[in-house]
C-alpha cells in the first residue's frame, strides 16, 4: 500500500481473498457434487459428545481451512506490526498497533466492539506497507483477487491508497486505487486481477 502526503491513517481488518477461474467454472457448471446419506449412519456417536475440538497446528485454520491470504489481517497477534513490513521515504514516518481509547485525546474510536486494535501509520509522503501472507500468497495468473479493509484519517492530505500484488521478483501482477477516506470507519475494497503468477 503506498499513500502519497502526509497525513495520519488507521486500518483495520485487511482481507484479500481470491477464486481462481477454474474453481469459478466448476461452480458454474455443476460439476461439483457432495451427496450426505443420514439415513445411513457409518458408525454411532456417543450420546454425550458436544461440540467440536479442533487445534491449529502448523497454521491449518487461518491459511488453511480458513483460505485467507493476509496474516495478522486485524493485527491481534501482537502489540507489533508482526507478519507486516512498514518503510517509509520520509525517516520520521512511523506505523504501530493501537487500541482503542475514546478517553484519549485525540480519541481512538474503534471499528466496532470486537475489532479495538488498529494500525495507526503516521506518514510525510509516500509509504510501503508489506504482508507476504502464510510463506507466500501463491497468486495465480487470471485469478481476481478481492482486497477489503477499513480505515479512517486522523488528519487531512490524503490522496488515496495503491494497492498492489506484487511478484517475488518484484514484478507488478496486479494494482489499484482507493480514494474516499476521511474521518469516519468506513470499509474499502478494490478487485485485483492477476496478470502472472507467482507461488511466493
């Protein structure tokens, strides 16, 4: 993401999903087909079973049954920018995690009851911010990626976000703009279409 002028942003819940075309068609199509016999059991439950254990090892719930590309999409792993990379051409451009504070001056509204933590980047021109996904987001040619978060500004001068996939090798597979962010929480999204692929 790169913003130009200098202003002060706060993002929260950064999402890119994506359906390949192939998965697009066989939905269209009707190839795809799950058939659930319940009048034959396979085996007995016990009576006194309730609810479902499941432990994430090895990142398969988020990244892995739950197909999100982004890490630390809402910034709750930490009280850090883990899993994000943060650079600026202005020295004195900082992003750190927040939580919200409406006691605070100025206050520190949040998105919504669940979501209090926030990225606050404080920028004077134009900024890169980083996610490189779980070891890669492996982006497929002719996919359409969907990139939603909300933001809001603290401050006014901006000019709007790019948003970019960007290969391995630092060719550009996809970009877009948001414009329109202003002082209130508001969601954003932009559809990206890749032009190449790239595992990494």
């Amino acid at each position: 993401m790169k913003r130009k002028r200098s202003a002060i942003a706060c993002i929260v819940v950064l999402c890119l999903s994506f359906t390949p075309r192939s998965m697009a068609q066989a939905s269209q199509s009707g190839d795809v087909r799950i058939t659930i016999d319940v009048a034959t059991p396979q085996h007995a439950v016990s009576p006194t079973l309730f609810g479902i254990f499941f432990e994430d090892i090895n990142l398969s719930a988020d990244g892995g049954l739950y197909p999100e590309l982004v890490r630390n999409r809402s910034f709750e792993d930490a009280d850090t920018l883990q899993n994000w990379k943060f650079s600026s051409m202005n020295p004195s451009g900082t992003a750190s995690i927040t939580t919200a504070d409406v006691q605070s001056r100025p206050p520190v509204p949040p998105l919504n009851a669940f979501n209090r933590k926030s990225l606050c980047i404080n920028a004077h021109g134009a900024f890169k911010l980083i996610n490189e996904g779980y070891w890669g987001m492996n982006i497929v040619r002719g996919a359409t990626y969907s990139c939603t978060f909300a933001a809001r500004l603290s401050a006014k001068g901006a000019e709007g976000l790019q948003i970019k996939l960007v290969g391995s090798t630092g060719t550009i597979l996809a970009s877009g703009e948001i414009r329109g962010i202003d002082g209130d929480w508001k969601y954003h999204s932009v559809n990206l279409t890749s032009s190449g692929s790239d595992p990494k």
